[in-house]
C-alpha cells in the first residue's frame, strides 16, 4: 500500500512540473528582449549590414541668431553595439539652418545601407553625405539645391518626404512635398557617382502632397504615392473613383508606366519580390482601419494580386521588407482624437511572412513619445527591430524578436 501511494505521488509530481514547464518554456519565447540606446536627440538610424549594431545620427546645436533665425548643429555618426551598449563615434560636421528651408529643423534625415554592406548613404537636409564602410570615412557629399517656388508656408520651405536608395548604392532618389499640402511636391533622383539629377519630376494639380517614394532595385523606375487635391464622394473610399494615387514612372523617359488606385490614403510604398509594389495607408481614422491593408500589386500591369491585413486596427504608417524580401514588417498602432487634433493612442508593430502573409510575431505596445509615428526597420537577418523617433525626442531602441 505504502509503495503503491510512492508510485502515485511520483507521477503528480512529474505531470505537475511538466505542466509547470509548459507555460514557462511560452513566457520565454514570446518575450521580447530590449535594447535601449542611452543617447539623446537622435534623428535617423539603421541597422549596420551584419545587424550587430545600428547607426545613428543625433546632434547638438547652438543658437547664432533670433532675426534671421540661425543655428548651427553639430550632427554626429556613430554605431551603436545595442548588445553590448557601446556607442563609437564615426564622424561629425556642422550645418547651418536658416529661414529659407529646415528652420526647426523640421525635415527628417535618412540613413541607408547598400546591401552589400559597403557604403553608408546618409541625408542631412543640406546634402547626401557618403561614407565607406567598414572605416566610416566620408567619400563623397552632394549638394542639396531646394526648389525656387515658393510654398504655401512661407519661411518653411519644402519638406523631405521620402528617400530611397538603390541595393547597389547607384541611385538615389529624394521627395520633397509642400507642408501646406496644397501645392504638390518634386522627385528626384540622383546619380550617385556623378552626383547629377538624373531626372525630376514636378507633380501638382491633382496631386496635393507627395506622401511616399521608393526606387526599383535596378535604379530604372520610381513607385510614388500621393494625395489628391479633390475628397471622395464613395463613403467606402478615401480617394475618388478613378484616381490613380501610385504611379510607377519610368527614370530615363519620365513617362508614367502605370498606376493603382488604394482606394485609401496611401502613404509607404516599396518595390517587393517578383516585380511587385507594396503599398500601405497614412490613414489615422479609427473608422476606416478596416480598409487599411498591406497591398500587393504586379508593379508592370497595376494588377492588385493580394493583401495583408491585420483585422483590428489594420496596418498603416510604415512599412518595411527584410533584404531577402521573405519578411515583411507593418506598424499597427492605433490614433485617437483629441479636440481637433489627432494624437496616438498606442504604437505597436507585427511581422508577417511575406510569401504566406501568415502573422508571425506581434510586438508589446512601446512609447514613451506620444506626438509621432515612430520609424521602424528590421534587421537584415529579420531578428531584431529598431525602433526610433525622428524629432529627436524619445531614445531609440530594438527589440530582439522572439524566435520560434
């Protein structure tokens, strides 16, 4: 009897643990480890090509005058080993903003790699700065020249909307739309070993602002999305029937090729495998998230081929498709309004598989800043995301993504 009852207890003790493991061996793989970068007034970041670091840009600045507003900021590269927590400076420079264009400043800065690994392609407002990589010595910068036009805010100056650089580091081409969104926008792209504007195009009329732009990676096509100037009158559509809002134009000829109506006010856009244009919402309306979808189209006939949602609060904002082009990252934070204005509510991101479409991992709601989207990327291995705030406010960080 004795024996018997050592039996029986030996056998709760082993379903019990076992039972035990089974929600701790869960906990462990869904957590998200995070990485936090201790530095202040960072505008720009990327993963380096290996994914072990990020490079990033921040600045310090001091005010020359009120009347004409002028200050100067010291903008700093450096790489950031987020496993470690060691940050290394690379090279610094100073720039001048001025009442003409940038005066906060207020455009964004972009830092790009070349995929394979040996060029850094970074935008400061005032120039495309080229750095050799692994030495991080600048090789290279190109004048910025801004457009002569006036916009509609004056003492503003044109914004920087978009940037993209071709894999082998080329091309490059640049966005600029009107802050007033009223008065359209201009691309360009830029020989990058010449440092000459292969081709600009003035979008205006029916275009009201140029929200998002991406170059193929053969450097011969560039994918626009914008806003039109006329509101829809289809309550179950953003944009008016008819209206092609991504145009995919040819570089050497300057002809549009074709275009896509989203039906929602598109914002990101990217060239993704197989010759396809993936496209996303800026829509901040809590009414219309179930219209905000990732969709794919075939980027020679304009043929919408499928889409990737997520179902509750949709997909909008940003977007971002690992090198390989097998994983594809979607922001799903949600906006809330507040008076008039519009304010975020919470900031999440999820990873689909990009040929399935299945969900793969949703991240924990993050801030702390709560005045901007904030910009994401995927690490080239699709094991890490960067996180960071543009305006400098917030300190970037990544999260390590659960691997199951």
């Amino acid at each position: 009897m004795q024996t018997r009852n050592l039996v029986s207890w030996a056998y709760i003790v082993a379903a019990f643990c076992f039972l035990m493991a089974i929600p701790m061996t869960a906990k462990q793989t869904d957590e998200w480890q995070k990485y936090e970068l201790n530095v202040e007034s960072v505008h720009a970041g990327a993963f380096t090509p290996d994914g072990m670091g990020v490079a990033f840009l921040y600045w310090d600045s001091h005010l020359i005058s009120e009347k004409p507003w002028n200050v100067v900021y010291t903008s700093h590269l450096a790489l950031w080993d987020f496993r470690t927590g060691k940050t290394e400076e690379k090279s610094k420079w100073d720039y001048t903003s001025n009442s003409g264009h940038d005066p906060w400043p207020t455009n964004p800065r972009y830092i790009r790699f070349t995929v394979n690994g040996r060029r850094l392609i970074l935008f400061d407002a005032d120039g495309i700065r080229i750095f050799d990589v692994p030495s991080y010595k600048p090789e290279d910068r190109i004048a910025f020249d801004y457009p002569s036009e006036q916009t509609s805010l004056r003492g503003i100056g044109w914004n920087i909307v978009g940037l993209s650089v071709t894999p082998d580091g080329s091309r490059v081409a640049v966005a600029l739309s009107d802050p007033g969104n009223v008065a359209g926008g201009f691309v360009r792209v830029y020989e990058l070993s010449s440092g000459k504007v292969a081709r600009e195009w003035k979008l205006s009329g029916e275009v009201k602002a140029i929200a998002s732009i991406a170059l193929s990676p053969d450097g011969q096509r560039v994918a626009v999305s914008w806003l039109p100037s006329e509101p829809s009158s289809d309550p179950e559509a953003f944009i008016p029937s008819g209206t092609d809002n991504i145009r995919v134009m040819d570089v050497k000829t300057g002809e549009t090729l074709t275009g896509m109506s989203t039906k929602y006010f598109a914002g990101p856009v990217l060239f993704g495998p197989n010759d396809t244009v993936l496209t996303g919402s800026m829509n901040d309306d809590r009414t219309g998230y179930k219209y905000d979808t990732i969709k794919i189209w075939d980027g020679r006939t304009g043929k919408l081929l499928r889409e990737i949602t997520n179902a509750r609060v949709g997909v909008h904002y940003r977007l971002s498709l690992s090198p390989d082009g097998k994983l594809l990252l979607g922001y799903t934070g949600t906006e809330k309004p507040v008076e008039n204005f519009v304010t975020v509510d919470t900031q999440q991101f999820q990873i689909w598989d990009f040929a399935s479409g299945q969900a793969l991992a949703t991240s924990p709601e993050f801030g702390p800043n709560k005045d901007e989207i904030p910009q994401i990327q995927l690490s080239p291995d699709g094991k890490f995301v960067l996180v960071w705030w543009g305006n400098g406010f917030a300190k970037p960080f990544v999260y390590a993504v659960p691997q199951h």
